[in-house]
C-alpha cells in the first residue's frame, strides 16, 4: 500500500530514513502489517508519522501483486486475442525501400 510520510523519520527494521520534503509529499510502499507495526513503534515518538493512502471508496489502496493481471475491462481483447502474432511485412526499410530480386 502508498503511505504519507508526514514526519521524517529512520526505519529501525530497513535503518533507511525517510524525510520530508518542503513542498512535496514523501511517499513510499509498505504493506498493512509493517504500516502498524511502525506505527506502534513510532508512537513512542509522538505518532503521526506516517499515513496510508485511502482510495476512492475510502479504504487502503492495495496494489496488484506482479505477477497478477487486473480485471479486464470492455475495451481489452481476451487473453487469446491479445497473443495473435501479426502479419508479416516485408522489411523494406533496410534495403532502401525497394524489394531488389530476380
């Protein structure tokens, strides 16, 4: 999941710090389980580090794995069609244009 960083802070599990930018939002990936487990750890320091990203029905976004493939949509072919190899075009550019034989 996308997550806000809001304070600058150092990661004690990765020891990589994530800071703040004026004028920019710091925004990194980290799944829901490590989110909470550093938000606990960084209430010792005040909270309000971090936050997650809602999507547009208010919950989390939660990214597609790789090796998955989202939903088809009505303007996408089915699998099968999108495997079709294309016709084959004489490759002219390589030989000035014009197809030289006999």
């Amino acid at each position: 999941m996308k997550v806000i960083v809001k304070k600058t802070f150092r990661d004690a599990r990765t020891k990589e710090v994530h800071k703040v930018r004026p004028g920019q939002e710091t925004v990194i990936d980290m799944s829901e389980e490590r989110l909470a487990e550093a938000q606990a750890a960084l209430e010792a320091y005040g909270g309000g580090f971090l936050e997650a990203i809602p999507d547009v029905d208010g919950a989390p976004i939660t990214p597609l794995p790789e090796n998955d493939t989202p939903p088809p949509d009505g303007d996408t072919p089915p699998p099968d069609e999108q495997a079709k190899p294309k016709p084959d075009k004489p490759d002219t550019a390589k030989r000035g244009g014009k197809k030289q034989g006999g």
